[in-house]
C-alpha cells in the first residue's frame, strides 16, 4: 500500500537513522502522530545534495529523481544510472520496510558481531567468500571495493569457499573488514566515476586502494602483479602472493 506525497506535507523529520546501504527516515505528522518512515537507496551510483538558499529553487536535471522540500531547503536524489529508490513504509515493522531489511547482515561496527557470530555465518555457505561478502547477509558495508581490500588485508584468496574458513581466518576477516571501511568513511568514500556526498565533496580512499582497480600493478607488500577475476559479473582484485586459499 502506497502513500501519496501529498499526503506527507506539513509532515516533521525525525532523527535519521541507517541500516545497510539504506538512509532511514522516520516522519512525524503535525499531530505529533507517525507519519510512516522514507527509506533512501542510492543504488550504485546515486546521491543525495542538500540545497539551502537560492540553490533550492535549482530546477531538476535530467538525473535527479526525487526532490524532499522543506521549509529549511531541498534534498535531491540525483541518480545517474537509476538504481536508486525513495520507499514509503508505515513503519519499519511492516512491508514494504520489513520485506527490503530482512535480508541485510549485521553492521560492520555493531559489538554483537563477534568472531564466533561471524564465523557461524560462515559456515552455512559453501560458496566462495567474496560474492557472499558482497551480498550483505554476513555483514553489510562490503561493497566491490572494500571487500576486495579486505580480504587482501586478511590474506584470504576470493575463490575460498566461505566453509573451508577456520576460526583464526575468519577473525582476521571480520577484523579486516572493520579497518577498511573505517579508513573508507575517514576518507569520504571513493570516487571513481561520479560519487559526492551531500556537501559535493569526492571521496578519496581510491587514491590508497590495496588490490581494487590495480590489475597488472605491483602489490604493495610482496612485489607480485596483482590480478583479476570476474565473480558473479563484479570484477574482483586479488594478489596471488598474499591471498591464500
């Protein structure tokens, strides 16, 4: 069941909140009533700009979708290859919320996910680790780019099956995980094509990448050429020196 945006006017913003790659949105109505919650997907490529002042009345672009105005300025989602996606729910309880963050694993940071936890996750799949890195269900946060440095980091060859990884391996993942993507948030994200976040500013953590995007290039650590496969249609870097299976 829909909800009109008419419907949302005079509605207030409450505190943001995130789960995965999705910007959590909780309304208030003017009765102090909930209003329902927005959740804000920026697929591959999307973003969001705030515009404040004069540049709030910036007509859309060819690739902005979705404009939020408030009394304060404008939120735009400007997503060039249409992955993105702006979803009324109710609540988070129910569908659609519920059905879109069933499937997501634990945060990267949350102290409940422990070495043990992470392992177990592990050892249900019998695939290899990088695809399951990249599907959220281990742990969310692991885009293309981080997990490829990740398991760079940990020494762990993306083709291992995720049930051939011991205890020792897998804490060394999890904690390599964690240290990649708080150095990717200290440095803004990554830019490789045309990612800004809501300031306009690029991210800057392809500029100190470990494997990604560096086929042919010599590994930082031990000299050999790092190399690329392709898994589950993404491309994946790995250095066959460091990385063991």
């Amino acid at each position: 069941m829909g909800c009109a945006p008419e419907a949302l006017t005079a509605c207030r913003i409450g505190a943001l909140q995130r789960r995965g790659k999705y910007l959590l949105m909780p309304l208030l109505a003017p009765d102090g009533g909930a209003a329902g919650v927005l959740l804000w997907h920026l697929g591959m490529s999307g973003s969001l700009a705030w515009l404040s002042g004069p540049h709030a009345s910036n007509s859309a672009g060819v690739h902005d979708h979705v404009d939020l105005r408030t009394d304060r300025g404008l939120l735009r989602l400007t997503d060039p290859r249409r992955f993105g996606a702006v979803v009324w729910s109710a609540s988070l309880q129910v569908d659609p919320a519920a059905r879109l963050l069933s499937g997501l694993g634990p945060e990267p940071f949350d102290e409940t996910l422990t070495d043990a936890r992470f392992l177990a996750a592990l050892r249900t799949r019998r695939g290899p680790v990088k695809p399951a890195l990249l599907s959220g269900e281990l742990v969310v946060g692991a885009g293309n780019i981080y997990a490829s440095d990740a398991l760079f980091e940990a020494g762990i060859d993306p083709r291992t099956p995720c049930d051939r990884i011991g205890p020792v391996r897998a804490a060394r993942l999890l904690a390599a995980v964690r240290q990649v993507l708080a150095e990717a948030i200290e440095a803004g994200g990554s830019t490789l094509r045309d990612f800004r976040d809501a300031h306009g500013s690029v991210g800057q953590y392809q500029q100190a990448v470990r494997v990604y995007g560096r086929e042919g290039e010599a590994c930082r650590r031990c000299g050999h050429a790092i190399r690329r496969l392709v898994q589950g249609q993404r491309a994946t870097y790995y250095c066959p020196g460091c990385q063991r299976r």
